[in-house]
C-alpha cells in the first residue's frame, strides 16, 4: 500500500484521501499487531461512535500519546473515568450559561476590534490565526477559568502549540521509551512541564479565592467536585487544547473561507448589523441563520479534529466484516465531509446546503464535534463562540486576500492549522 502514497507523516490528509480513493470506504492497513481500519462508511462511523459505542474505546495510540500532554482528561481517558469528570464539567457548559459566555465572547471580539481603530482606509494584513488564538484563549481563561489569562497567553499559546505538534509526530512514528534522551522527548517535556506550572498556578489562586455556590466556572466546579490538583490539571490542559485549540482553527478558516467568497462575506456582515441585540445564544439558527451557514460549511470544509479512533474491546461487524477484538477504528472527519454521496460539490464553498430546516446533530456523515456519548461537551460553547466573534469582527470591517494570494499549506496536528500562520488583509468599512 505504501507505493505511490504521500506519506502519512508529512501530509497526512492527502494520504488519507489517496487510501479511500483507491481502496473504497473500509480499509485495513498491513500493520503488525492488531487489525487498524480507516472506516469512511457513514452507517458504520454511527454504528462505532453511537450504536455500539460502549464496545469501542479511546484507548489507542492517538489518545495515548495525547494524555502525555492532557492526562486522563475528558479527551484522552480510555476509561469510566471520564464519566465521573463529564458529570463535574458539565454544568459549566450548560445552556442557561450560554448568555453569559456570549458577553465574554462579545468582550474579547471588542478588545480586537479596539486595537483595529487606527487602520488606514486600505487596511493592513493581519495574520488571523495568531489573532484567532488570542480571542480564544481570553474567552477559556474568562469563561472557564474566571480569570483574564493575557499574562500567561503567549506561555499557554507556545507550550500548547508545542504539545501539540510533538505529541501528533509520536502517534506517527514507532515510539521511542519516554527515557531516551531525543530532541522531541526534551520539548515535550518541556511544554508539559510548563502547562503543568501555568495550570498550578491558576488552581492555587483559584483555590486560595475560594469557590462559592453559585460560582459556574470549569476551574471551580473542578474544584467543588473533589478533584485534587492532579485532576484539576488535567481538565485544565484539556480544555486548554480543546476549547482553545480547536476554536481558534475553526475561526481562523472561517475567516479565510469568507476573505475568498466576498459575497457570502457581505451577506454575513448585513445579517449582523440587521439585529438590534446582540444575538441570543439559544436560537443563533433563527437569528443569525446565514452566520450559522457560514460556521457549519467552514466546519465541514476544515473540521479542526480531522481525525478520531476507536479501539474495539469485544468483537464487532463494521461496514458488514467481522472483526476481532482489539480492531483499531480510524475515523477521518475531513474525509466524511467531503465525500461527494453525501456532499455534492464537495470542495465549494456552500453555506446554503445549511440552511432550513437542516439539522446537523445526528449526521453521520457530518461529525466536527463527534457523535454518540462522546460528543465534545463544548459544541454549543464553540458555536455560539464563532459566530458572536464572526459578528463582532466584521460587522465594520471586513478580510480580504492579500495581494499574491495563495493557500497555506496545512499542519495536521491534533487540530488542523494553517502552516506558517494565515495573513489576510483587514480593513474598515
């Protein structure tokens, strides 16, 4: 199999879409050790992450080599553990708080659009991935942690960029022993000692405030549950990587999907200024339904968690084939979404296949946050986030391409982002 493929290593998407091509929508891989499977079939994607779930776990190399980084946290624990933490987070996530994320998110929008004040009338180029981090990394330390993180965001932004880009190059290579002295186990090392000390950091002034009945926070309802400081960081990292990281990838190709498609651009920026509120967190697909378009086809095109898999703990039928226990599941969002049976047109840009009445949540086909009992907790966090940040940002200015225009080539790391970082030109209008 390996003739003629790009190599995994250096482009995985592209090595991922040559495999389905040429072998169709259940491969096996010739690996040692047990049977690994990329499953593009939609049946059987919901049949693994839903229908059977409880006979498919985390525990496998990519969320081994993640939990270096995160612990056991919500996204790497291959065990019930992850239940009792879910239980603990939940209520920060809960809808009745969805207003009081929108003020922060809208906050954070704000402070940027501040710092735009003095562009000249032809604007400047501004590289958005780098802004996209910063508003999303306040928004976590303002909605989760209850605490402004500007101090620390340049040590989280690098040490979790760090992580990041290591912990994908181990689940793409034959490990090492932790103890050999290599240069990518000393940067790993390093990042994680340094999310450790910021994490510790936080919990010990958090703690030292003390957490009352009504406080919503992640940090405190980590806290209020009993974790101890090893618990409480591993949630912390989590959602450091996870509400941040993934955020911030969706915002920065959203904002490059509409600098390429100026009028799906105009037509947001119009949706927007149309509303004489903010808009409510609760019903964004009635209020702002082209913003959610927009979100939902940007998501599909650049899914930020590109890919998941799943480890079989008892023998199981996928796509029809018996497989045996241990059977490694590759799930690829980024192949899902843009297979043209599901997606006419796959690779356009099109917010309208989003509108109507169109629901999203249980598509197998469609799957930016997962499916079944593992869904990201975060979903509606994250789209109420993107499209309050999307409303604040362009309802007065708008992105366009900068001159010489070309893509940026793609680093599939635990999230997808934009390689060298994604400048586009920002100007007032």
């Amino acid at each position: 199999m390996a003739a003629g493929f790009t190599s995994i290593r250096s482009n995985p998407l592209a090595f991922l879409e040559q495999v389905r091509l040429r072998y169709g929508d259940l491969v096996a891989f010739p690996v040692p050790g047990s049977p690994a499977l990329l499953v593009s079939d939609a049946d059987a994607v919901r049949a693994i992450l839903q229908g059977n779930a409880r006979r498919w776990t985390k525990n496998t190399v990519q969320y081994a080599a993640l939990a270096t980084v995160t612990g056991p946290g919500l996204l790497a624990v291959s065990d019930d553990r992850w239940l009792r933490r879910r239980r603990a987070a939940q209520p920060a996530f809960h809808h009745g708080r969805l207003g009081t994320i929108g003020g922060s998110v809208a906050t954070a929008a704000a402070t940027v659009v501040r710092s735009w004040q003095g562009l000249p009338a032809a604007g400047a180029d501004v590289d958005v991935d780098a802004l996209a981090l910063g508003i999303t990394l306040d928004v976590v330390g303002r909605t989760l942690f209850d605490r402004d993180l500007t101090a620390q965001t340049q040590r989280l932004v690098h040490a979790t960029d760090e992580a990041a880009e290591l912990v994908v190059a181990q689940a793409q290579t034959v490990p090492l022993p932790s103890w050999v002295p290599t240069t990518a186990h000393r940067r790993l090392r390093a990042a994680v000692k340094e999310l450790d000390s910021l994490c510790r950091e936080l919990t010990a002034e958090r703690r030292a405030r003390g957490v009352g009945e009504r406080d919503s926070d992640l940090l405190g309802l980590l806290i209020s549950a009993g974790l101890d400081d090893d618990g409480v960081r591993d949630e912390l990292v989590t959602m450091v990587v996870a509400g941040h990281e993934t955020v911030a990838s969706a915002l920065t190709w959203t904002l490059m999907l509409l600098a390429e498609n100026p009028g799906a651009q105009d037509r947001l920026r119009a949706e927007v200024r149309g509303l004489d509120a903010a808009p409510s967190p609760m019903r964004l697909r009635e209020e702002l339904p082209w913003t959610r378009a927009v979100i939902d086809e940007s998501l599909r095109l650049f899914p930020p968690g590109w890919v998941v898999s799943r480890r079989a703990t008892e023998p199981d039928v996928v796509a029809g084939q018996a497989v045996p226990a241990g059977t490694i599941a590759i799930i690829s969002p980024w192949l899902l979404h843009r297979d043209s049976t599901s997606w006419p047109d796959p690779l356009a840009f099109t917010p309208e296949r989003f509108l109507g009445d169109v629901s999203t949540v249980a598509r197998p086909d469609y799957v930016p946050f997962g499916l079944g009992p593992r869904l990201c907790i975060g979903r509606d966090f994250a789209l109420v986030e993107l499209a309050v940040v999307l409303a604040g940002l362009l309802r007065d200015h708008e992105v366009t391409l900068p001159q010489g225009w070309q893509r940026p080539a793609i680093n599939a790391y635990v999230t997808l982002r934009p390689r060298g970082g994604l400048r586009l030109r920002v100007r007032p209008v």
